[in-house]
C-alpha cells in the first residue's frame, strides 16, 4: 500500500511537471505568435533565417510543439492537408517559430531543401564575375565622363 501511495505521488509530480512544460511551450509559441503579428502588421522584417536539411519542429493549435519531424514527412502533412498555411514551424524546438506561409509564400516548394549541386556553384561564380566586370566598366565609363566634363569645362575657361 505504500509503495502505491508513493508511486501515485511520483505520478502526480510527473503530471505537474509535463504540464508546466506544456503551459510554458504554449506561453513561448503565444508571445511569438503575437510578435508576428505585430512585425506584419508594422511592416517590419522578420530576423533573418536560412532553412537547411534540418529536422522541424511544429505548434499545434494548443502551443504543444511536435517533432522532430523530416522535411518530407512535414511535406506530406502538408499536403494531405493536415497542416494549414498558418501552423507554426521551426527548425529548433526553442527557436523562433513563423507561419508555414511566412517560410514557404509558395507552399508548393515547402518543406524541399535543394542541395546545390557543382554546377551551380560554378554558375554562381560566373555569374559573380560578370557582375564584377560589369561594375568595372560602368566605373570606368563615369570616370571618363568626369575627365571629359573636366576637359571641356577648362577649354570653355
């Protein structure tokens, strides 16, 4: 009898444990979620973020966080339509959580990470060189302007 008295009290403290946990979770996705809201409606950035390969995390309607979860699992709930467009997510389970549609504005490529492939970045590069070369010139071309305006405005002198 009083090692069930016991193990009933061990069990009422893990409950009031998990409980604080859950209200502080709710507490955090809450006072995120109003952040939002009040960063769109002021028309101000949100922090920057880069999504990876990363495992997801998400907040139900009750601010539980769920997860791990792979992207294409996340990709799959999505389209099944078990998530909505406004769920929150996040890549860290203590991270800063945004709306799916904040992420993914076109939920057609949510949840894909494109790993580059060799090609690309040799394309990038090039595409940084012309860029380069391109502000060289145009450089070059505004500082001949200013000698010509020079020249001719001391031969009007």
């Amino acid at each position: 009898m009083a090692s069930l008295v016991v193990t009933n009290a061990i069990w009422q403290q893990q409950q009031q444990q998990q409980q604080q946990q859950q209200q502080q979770q709710q507490q955090c996705v809450q006072t995120q979620k109003e952040k939002l809201h009040v960063s769109e409606h002021n028309g101000q950035s949100h922090e920057e973020f880069t999504i990876t390969n990363d495992l997801w995390y998400y907040a139900d309607d009750e601010g539980n966080i769920h997860g791990p979860c792979a992207g294409q699992e996340m990709r799959q709930l999505l389209k099944v339509g078990y998530f909505s467009s406004d769920l929150f997510i996040s890549q860290s389970p203590n991270g800063q959580f945004y709306a799916i549609s904040t992420l993914f504005p076109d939920l057609s490529v949510a949840f894909q990470f494109k790993m580059k492939s060799p090609r690309d970045y040799i394309v990038e590069a090039a595409a940084a060189k012309l860029a380069a070369a391109a502000k060289e010139k145009d450089e070059i071309q505004r500082n001949e302007a200013v000698v010509r305006s020079k020249a001719k405005a001391e031969g009007q002198t």
